[in-house]
C-alpha cells in the first residue's frame, strides 16, 4: 500500500502528478470515499495531467463521462453513485468500456464491485480533521 497526501487544494497537481507516475502502467482506478471526498475533484486533477481537453465534470446523472486528451485518447469517468440495479450498467455495455485499455476512473465501485474487472487499483481516500486528504492506494 501507498499513501500520498494532499493538504490542500494547491497540492493537488503534485499529488496526481506523484499517482500517475507510481501507478505507471495501470489503467482501472476505483475510488472510495465517503460524499465530499474529493473522488471528483482528484478525478480531475488526474484527467489535467493526462492532457485531457474536454470540461472535466461528475457524471452523476450521465454515470459515464468520455474525455478526449490532446493525444487522442479517450478516458472514461464513471459515477455509479445513483445506479439502483446493476442491470442498468449492462445496459451500458460496461464491458466495452470497462475492457477498452483506455483510462477509467471509477466513482462508488461498491455499487457495480461484483463486475469489476480482476485488475484494478483501489484508491481510498479519507479525510483528516484538518480538511488534509490522505490517498490509501492498493
């Protein structure tokens, strides 16, 4: 296991920078987190360092976000946060995403976990008193 910490907001490009450097070669992220985390917002600050173009947002409603970077690739944002049944992810076609070999970060994996694909990273991330997040990552 790994920790990184971000005290503050302004800390947020080094620490996504230090993630994707010692996650090299992994693709399928699953964030945990209590509501307000900051899964989003890391989400977005990793997409920024992938070089991605479009407007990074929480797909909430949507349950998938498709960004292009400045390199033509495509990462894939999932929020499973509202999904009730997981026959509304089949219904997405989860697998052509999930098995693509493109980037997906994965918002409320507990809600889909019996589908995650075997090779994941699971990243946890808690929040101290002080507001400081701490990265837990396997």
């Amino acid at each position: 296991m790994k920790q990184i910490e971000i005290p503050s907001k302004k800390f947020l490009k080094q620490a996504a920078k230090d993630f994707l450097n010692f996650q090299e070669g992994n693709k399928f992220f699953v964030f945990y987190g209590d509501l307000g985390s900051g899964k989003t917002t890391f989400i977005q600050a990793l997409c920024k360092e992938l070089k991605v173009i479009d407007n990074v947002t929480s797909p909430s409603f949507s349950i998938i976000n498709e960004y292009h970077t400045k390199d033509n690739k495509i990462i894939y944002h999932f929020d499973f946060y509202r999904v009730k049944h997981l026959d509304e992810v089949f219904d997405l076609g989860y697998e052509d995403y999930f098995y693509s070999d493109n980037y997906c970060f994965v918002e409320w994996p507990e809600k889909i976990g019996e589908i995650l694909p075997e090779e994941i990273v699971q990243v946890k991330i808690n929040v101290a008193d002080n507001g400081r997040r701490i990265l837990e990552i396997n």
